[in-house]
C-alpha cells in the first residue's frame, strides 16, 4: 500500500471522512482535520510505515505533500 493509498484509507475508515472529499490535492483544512487529528494521523503514518516525520518536516499543506514526505522518509529509511 502507498502512502497516499493509506492516508486516503486511515481517513476514511478512522476518521470517517467522506471518499469523494479525499483526493491528492485536498488540503487537510477542506477535508475537516483539526491540528489534533493531524497529529493522530501522522502517528498512524508512522506506526504503519515506521518512519518518524520531523515535526520541522510536517509542514505540508495537501494529501499527496504528505504522501512525499512518507515516500521520502522510507526511502532514506532503506538507504
């Protein structure tokens, strides 16, 4: 499972966001996320993938920004 393909299925299954208001390009503000669920799903992201997101790094605005910054933090993990 990618990244994104996580997010998408975290949010909709735990956080019961709708599936037509997820998509690459959807801010986390428009699809309804508090600072605190955030911060949740990033530590899903992290138990999933077993990376650690930086909080310096955590500055992404949409899905797919987030989604790289995984990918890119298993890369460097695997490296």
């Amino acid at each position: 499972m990618t990244p994104y393909e996580f997010l998408a299925e975290v949010l909709h299954e735990k956080y019961d966001v709708a599936r037509d208001v997820i998509s690459p390009d959807a801010t986390l503000t428009e699809i309804g996320l508090d600072s605190l669920t955030v911060v949740e799903l990033l530590f899903d992201v992290e138990d999933e993938f077993e990376v650690e997101i930086p909080e310096e790094r955590a500055t992404f605005q949409t899905l797919a920004e987030a989604a790289a910054l995984v990918e890119q933090l298993v890369q460097a993990k695997g490296a």
